[in-house]
C-alpha cells in the first residue's frame, strides 16, 4: 500500500464552511496529524466533493494520505489515498475491486473480530475498532474490551484503528494494548488549540 496508517488518525467534524474546514485539518496536520480522514454526513454532494478535492490537494502537499469516508465515488473523483467503509456502507471486496491495490481501504468493524477477519479477507488493509470510550459523535455506539485490540494483534497482520471518545488521557491504553492508530475528531477539532492538541496525541507513539 501507498501509506502506513499509524499515529494520530484525524477525522474531520461536520462543518459546511470550507475554509473553516481548511483552516482547522491545517492546525491539525502542523501538529503533526499522519492520516486525515474526511467525513462529512451533513453536506450535500456538490459540498462533499468541493471539500474533498480542497483537502486532497492540502494532504497531498503535506504528504499526508487523505481518506473519504463511506463514498467511494468521491475518493475516485479526487484520487484519495483512500476509502474507510462503515458495517452498512458498502461492499469491501467490491470496493477494493473499483479502488484498485494502490490504495488505502479500512472498515469498521466495531466489537468484532470475526468482522474483521472476513473484511480483511475481503481487501481491507487497516481495521477500525470502536467505540472504544464513551462518545458524543457516536452516543450509542458498542464498547469493545481493551482485549479485543490484544487478540486482534495476535490475529491480522494490518494495521488497527481505535475509535470513540479518546483523549490524551485514555489513548496511552490503546497504544499499550497494541494499536497502531488513534481515530479522533472532538479532542483535536474542537480543541482550543488544534495544533498543541494533535501534537499532544502524537507524541504519545512517540513515547513507545
């Protein structure tokens, strides 16, 4: 693959205003911020590509892989590192047929390994696990056991993505268990200082 995911995984919030978007996944990324994912679930078509095709160009300067989340005809249209896929989002191996090898394709695979396994059978070279704490994007998401990150090491040889309400504070859990990323939105994106706060989550892997 074309990138490694590891690091701080940056997700964006939803925001219509293209130039605060840019703004905010800049700090991010001068923090120090490895992946960059865009997610949007509140904008119409024509603003999910225009905002796509700005922060491709953004993440490529920076040599950072930009990810599209669930639609997979944006990350072709703007040749994305790649695609993240949610459990009712589409098909992986279908996905990985129209992306080709050369790029990035995670899934989300919540509290199960057995979904994991099958997704990366299935194409998917990183796994996203979660919601790991409680989250205010996601309130009633599932709460896998800290262990599920152990026994998934043991198992897949890809890279594994934790999710759901992590902090600072909590991730230094996750990164012992095994995980390779941490997937956060509210804790850099609505921080005061965007940048300290990326440079904050990433120093934690530089720790081990």
């Amino acid at each position: 693959m074309n990138a490694r995911i590891a690091g701080l995984y940056a997700i964006t919030p939803d925001l219509a205003d293209t130039d605060d978007l840019l703004y905010r996944v800049r700090a991010a990324l001068a923090g120090g911020a490895r992946v960059v994912q865009y997610r949007n679930k509140t904008a119409d078509s024509q603003l999910r590509l225009t905002q796509a095709r700005t922060l491709q160009a953004l993440c490529t300067a920076r040599g950072v892989p930009l990810i599209i989340n669930d639609h997979l005809d944006v990350a072709l249209a703007v040749d994305a590192a790649g695609l993240h896929l949610g459990g009712d989002d589409g098909d992986i191996a279908a996905a990985r047929a129209r992306l080709g090898p050369g790029k990035l394709l995670g899934a989300s695979c919540y509290d199960r390994l057995e979904l994991a396994e099958a997704a990366v059978a299935a194409g998917a070279d990183h796994i996203a696990f979660g919601s790991f704490f409680a989250s205010s994007v996601k309130p009633d998401a599932v709460r896998p056991p800290l262990d599920l990150v152990t026994r998934a090491r043991y198992k897949l040889a890809v890279p594994l993505v934790g999710i759901g309400g992590i902090t600072p504070g909590n991730a230094q859990q996750l990164i012992r268990a095994g995980i390779d990323a941490v997937a956060v939105i509210s804790a850099v994106f609505s921080a005061p200082d965007i940048e300290a706060a990326a440079r904050e989550f990433q120093s934690l892997f530089e720790l081990h």
